[in-house]
C-alpha cells in the first residue's frame, strides 16, 4: 500500500497512538494500513483487532478497503463495526444474562419505529405532558444517554429530559434496547462484571478509532473499561477541528482527556489535506487555524475553481439558478455536487425547488416517505438492482442492518458469507421479476415486502412478516403525501425509488452533520448567518467554536468548487460573524 512519509510514521508508532488528521489527510488509509499490519501480528491466534468507525457507509469503506489487502481467513481477524454494533455483538449479547431485564429476551426498537413512539406517547400521558408532537418526536430520535443513565438532549428540553428516564424503564420492562441503552447497559456490563472487560481486551489486541473526536462521555467510558485490563492497545484517529457532536456528548475536551490518561504518542499529525484546493485550504485556514498550517498537495491544489462568499435573498434561487448552472458550466457532474445547510428544515424549500426545476435530488425532503421504516434501505437498494446495477454485496449488509434491527437471534449473520450472497441474489432477482408484473411504485413496494419475508422464511430466518408490515407503512407514507397535495403518485417510479440507493446522478442536499467524512467536487453551503453558524442558543466561547467547527467541516468538503450564500431575506439576520472574521484574516 502506497503511503506518505507522514502516513508511514503514523502507522509505526508502538504503543497507544493519537493520530490528529486534518481533513483529506488520508485518515482511511493509514487506518487500513493498521489494520492490515495488526491482522498479521494475530495470525494464527486466537486474538483480534477491532476497527472501530462513527457510521455504517465509514464500516462500508473500509471493508471494501482491507478485502483489497488481505485474504479472506486474514480478514477473520479484523473486526469492522460501528460502537454501536461493537457493543452489541462484544458487551451486550455475551453477557445479557447478567442482566435481569434481558436475560430471557431482548429487541433492538430503534426511535424512529412507530411502536417507540407510542410507548413515548403512553409515557408522556402517564406523566402529564400532552401527545408529543412531531417535533418533539424528531429530537427524540436524536436522545442519548450518559454514564449516569441521564437523557442528553440538544437544549433544555424539558418534555424529554423528564420523559426519557420512565421511557427507558418502560423499554426494559417489555425487554427493548434503543441505541442509547444499548450503550449504557454495556458500560454498566463492564463496570460490574469484571470478566467482561478482561475478555474482551483478552479478545482484541488492538482497538483503533476513528473520528475520535466525536467519541461521546459514556462511550469512552467504555473504552476507559477496555483499557483499564490493560491487554489492548488503542490507535485514535481523529481531528478535534472537526468536533461537532457537543450535543450528543461528545467533545474535543473529553477526548483530549482521555489521550492523556492513555499516554498516547501524539508526535505525528497529518496535515496535508490530498482533497481540496489551494483556494478551499486557504478560506478554511482564514476560518480556523491549524498548527502545522494544512496544506494543499494533492492533484486538485491546483485546479480550484472558486471558494467564495455570495449573498441572495432566496436560498432555493441561489442553488438552482446559480450554484448548479455554476458547476454545469465548470464540468462537473451534479451527482458530485452537494448543498449543505446547519438545519435540514433549511432544504426542504430547496429540495421543492429543485424538484420543480427537474433537477434531480437526494436528500431532507426529497423521500416521500419516513427514511426509519425497517423496510427503506433493503427497498431502495432493491430498487436500485433492479433498474440499474448495484453491488449484490450492498443488498447483502442492507439486509444484515435490517435484521439486526429486528433483533434477530443471528444479528445479521444469517446472512453473511456465500449462503448470504446467495439470499440476496435470489431476493434481487425476485424484485426484478415483480418490477416486469408490478409497473406501479406502490404495487411493486407492496409486492416486494411479502417477497422478502417469504424468501427468509423458505431459508430458515422467521421475520415475523416484519418487511411486509414496513412496506404496509411505506405505502400509507406515500398516500398521505399524496392527499396532502405534496406528492403525485402517477409520476413515483422505481427507479426514483433506486436513487436513494445509488444516487449518482443526483444533487445532494445534506445538513452540516450528515456530510462528515464525505467530499464533493462542489460544495454549496446556504443559510451562512448568525443563528445557524453559530447557533442562535451559542452564548459561551465553547459554543460559539462549535458553530466555528460545523462551518469548517462544511467548507473542508469541496475539491474545487466552494460557494458560501448569506440569506438577505431579512435584515434582522445578519451575516455570520466568521464571513468577518475571515476577511479580516485576509
């Protein structure tokens, strides 16, 4: 594997390591290049390495990447997850029977699931709150959990910083583990039971992480567990540059910490950023600083389009009548362009925009149906197999995701491997069949959902009808849309569907959070006022750098095209203060 001098001496260092990588640094690569040096110091033992990443697609990647370096025995080796399924698959499961609320049983219910949000509803009645409202149900979604079992909420919100707590019992009592709780009932795992951490730093030689920065409070805990064993060793990689999640716990000081309590070496930053271009590096140095200075040196340093600030009074006008023609006009495909926004209520008038205009787009507002339903992602791959070429290995994970949310007793293993490979072929070739008898959208959907459930039922996986009960839900999704005026099912086809999936030919439009570890040959970023860079509630310094932070990462996504727009519709909401700030710096 090809590496830099900067990259190679990362990868050296013995002992527990932090590596602090400035954005396009390579960070992937030098982490596949641990990972494959560590597999080989555990051939032929018992013992692992694990590979901890922040979200499924940074898991997809570097899968993909280490299949490209090792066989598949040295693979076995390496485990690949997020915290999530980590303590899942490693905390949970083995040592669930020392917990009385989940010895017998458990269900993962995710927050998006309708049966959560009516156990919510019951708990709020029982507690003398009204129904909550949609608003209420979507910061629910986002709830996490400390290490004192206290909800972590985005603000002072009063109904679920009183809610969460009974909400959380209530779960235990019908054994069902949301995200949170998984994480919190694996820290209380370790910190009661002693054996567990010491199998499982007996189990893995060496824990690397990435986006370190965004490790919240209780799942370094966790680590802080591990590592108090002593077996393993840690490699953190990650940018306290790029520290965005404060809201979920997370934070560049909690981190810090717990690289000095490790002793970790942290001699060799990365800072050359291979992504973006000399003019790109230069407006997000002026916004934030690094020591050493990141530099510009791969193959678009100098071949920069642009990196400047606009003002409009319509943001949705802004995209559609300059940021897109301004990248057609440049050669750049719209699948390589994205619009990133602090808020995704901010991309809903732009998605209608651009969907009136014909351009095609992915995106908050774009899905005519909830993104939560268990069905979505096996469905939208499908989709996309079935009108277009997709990896059979893509369906393969999306349906281990989607098992693993039902709580199936296999946790997605029922479908890895060549038998797994095998099940997803027979299932993409079934919803191609049904997209020759089934023209309609909605008929496919339906169609597809009882497919599924009897094609795992005919291999032994009982889904408990669960895919076609989802479908059953998409499609009220879809009427509703429809009778609210907002949607035209005569014109849903199945290749819409697929984009989601495979969305390359589609603009993206995404908040500041979502487009973390992504890159895009043009990056629009709307709404660069006071309110949203930085937040309207950011009153001390702390907060005040978040909102700094979030505008760094989003300008760190483009290679050649940056285009900032301030919102002028009102002259109450100013310019954000970093649009100054870096002029001043000029």
């Amino acid at each position: 594997m090809n590496l830099t001098d900067q990259q190679r001496r990362a990868t050296a260092i013995d002992g527990h390591t932090y590596i602090e990588a400035c954005p396009g640094s390579g960070k992937t690569r030098v982490l596949t290049a641990k990972s494959v040096a560590e597999s080989l110091l555990v051939a032929d033992s018992p013992r692992k390495v694990a590979c901890i990443t922040f979200t499924n697609a940074a898991v997809d990647e570097l899968q993909h990447r280490l299949a490209t370096q090792l066989n598949e025995k040295q693979l076995q080796s390496i485990e690949v997850c997020t915290i999530h399924s980590f303590c899942l698959n490693h905390i949970f499961k083995p040592f669930r029977y020392r917990l009385d609320s989940y010895a017998d049983r458990f269900e993962l219910v995710a927050a998006e699931e309708d049966r959560a949000r009516q156990l919510l509803s019951e708990v709020a009645h029982q507690s003398g709150f009204s129904a909550p409202s949609q608003k209420i149900f979507e910061a629910f979604a986002q709830v996490n959990i400390d290490a004192m079992g206290n909800p972590v909420v985005n603000g002072n919100d009063h109904f679920l910083l009183r809610c969460m707590p009974k909400y959380w019992d209530a779960c235990r009592e019908r054994g069902w583990i949301d995200f949170s709780l998984l994480v919190y009932e694996s820290l209380s795992i370790l910190q009661h039971f002693k054996e567990a951490p010491k199998s499982l730093s007996a189990k893995f030689r060496t824990i690397l992480v990435d986006e370190f920065q965004d490790t919240s409070e209780i799942q370094l805990a966790v680590l802080r567990q591990i590592k108090g064993a002593n077996e393993s060793t840690f490699f953190l990689v990650g940018d306290p540059h790029q520290s965005i999640y404060r809201f979920a716990g997370a934070s560049p000081e909690a981190a810090a910490q717990f690289i000095d309590a490790i002793g970790a070496d942290a001699s060799c930053p990365l800072y050359g950023n291979f992504r973006s271009s000399d003019e790109i590096v230069s407006m997000s140095d002026r916004l934030m600083p690094r020591r050493p200075a990141m530099r510009a040196i791969g193959d678009n340093a100098k071949k920069g389009i642009s990196a400047d600030v606009f003002h409009s009074p319509s943001m949705p006008r802004a995209i559609v009548e300059h940021f897109v023609p301004q990248a057609s006009s440049s050669g750049l495909e719209l699948g390589s362009c994205a619009v990133l926004a602090a808020w995704w209520i901010d991309l809903l008038p732009i998605a209608r925009a651009c969907t009136q205009a014909g351009i095609p787009v992915v995106g908050p507002g774009a899905r005519p149906y909830k993104r939560g339903r268990l069905i979505v992602p096996v469905l939208e791959n499908l989709a996309a197999a079935s009108t277009n070429s997709i990896a059979l290995a893509s369906t393969q994970r999306a349906l281990a995701r989607a098992l693993v949310e039902l709580g199936s007793p296999g946790g997605g293993e029922e479908v890895q491997g060549w038998e797994g490979r095998l099940l997803a072929l027979v299932i993409q070739k079934k919803a191609q069949a049904l997209l020759g008898s089934n023209p309609s959208a909605i008929a496919w959907i339906g169609a597809m959902g009882e497919s599924v459930d009897q094609i795992l039922g005919q291999h032994g996986i009982d889904s408990r009808h669960a895919f076609q009960m989802s479908a059953n839900d998409v499609i009220a999704d879809l009427r509703a849309r429809e009778s609210g005026g907002h949607l035209d099912l005569s014109k849903l086809t199945v290749s819409g569907l697929g984009l989601f999936a495979s969305p390359e030919r589609a603009l993206k439009l995404l908040t500041v959070h979502q487009s973390k570890g992504r890159e895009f040959e043009a990056v629009a970023i709307v709404g660069m006022n006071e309110g949203r860079f930085p937040h309207f509630s950011a009153k001390t310094e702390p907060e005040i750098e978040d909102g700094r932070r979030s505008a760094y990462v989003a300008f760190t996504r483009a290679k050649r095209l940056l285009s900032i727009y301030v919102d002028t519709s009102d002259r109450r909401n100013p310019e954000s203060r970093f649009i100054a700030e870096m002029s001043s710096t000029r």
